[in-house]
C-alpha cells in the first residue's frame, strides 16, 4: 500500500515563503506523475502543479512563477517551494502520485494546511 506523507505546512504572512514535503512509502520511480492539489473551504479540489517522471512540469496560472516542484528520487520525496505568498493560497494541500500503465491508480497524501496571513 502506497504511503504519501505531507509536512511543511503552516501559517506564513503575505510575501513569505515556504517548503512543503511529500515522502512517498516506496520508490517514487513507480511513479508517472506526481504533483501538488489544494483546497480551500466551499471550494472544489484543484490542481497547484504535477510533474513527471520525464521531469515535464504543469503549473496552474496563479502559482507560475512563484511556486517551485522539485523531485529527489533518492530520497523518494516531492517539494513545494512556494515563494510570495497570497492569502488566497490559503487551503489544505496534498500531494499526488499516479502510477505508471494501464490502469492508472492514484494516491493522495492527508493533506497539510497553509495559512498565509494578511
């Protein structure tokens, strides 16, 4: 059984940064893609940023170019620097991984609340 651990979350004023972390149970080489979602309260799910194993990134339009995903596969972890923080990146966090073939299965992680303050 998959395993995906968030931790990093916290509360941070406007214009701050932080660095979320997402350790994977096994080889995050089994993994196609893994990525970052995020939720805030009344709102749907949505996507932050993926990334493959080819190392292709997708970033959604309002954390482009101040969010970073990086992949140490190592260590079997994702992070999310996120620079120049906004009150409206506040939500809970979690991080994905999708397996490889036919089918896909996914997996989330609990998620890590990121709270920025104005």
């Amino acid at each position: 059984q998959v395993q995906l651990v968030e931790s990093g979350g916290g509360l941070v004023q406007a214009g701050g940064s932080l660095r979320l972390s997402c350790a994977a149970s096994g080889s995050i080489f089994s993994f196609n893609i893994m990525g970052w979602y995020r939720q805030a309260p009344g709102n749907q799910r949505e996507l932050v940023v993926t990334i493959s194993s080819g190392g292709n990134t997708n970033y959604a339009d309002s954390v482009e170019g101040r969010f970073t995903i990086s992949r140490d596969n190592a260590k079997n972890t994702v992070y999310l620097q996120m620079n120049s923080l906004k009150p409206e990146d506040t939500a809970v966090y979690y991080c994905l991984a999708q397996t490889k073939g036919v089918p896909v299965y996914s997996y989330w992680g609990q998620g890590t609340q990121v709270t920025v303050s104005s």
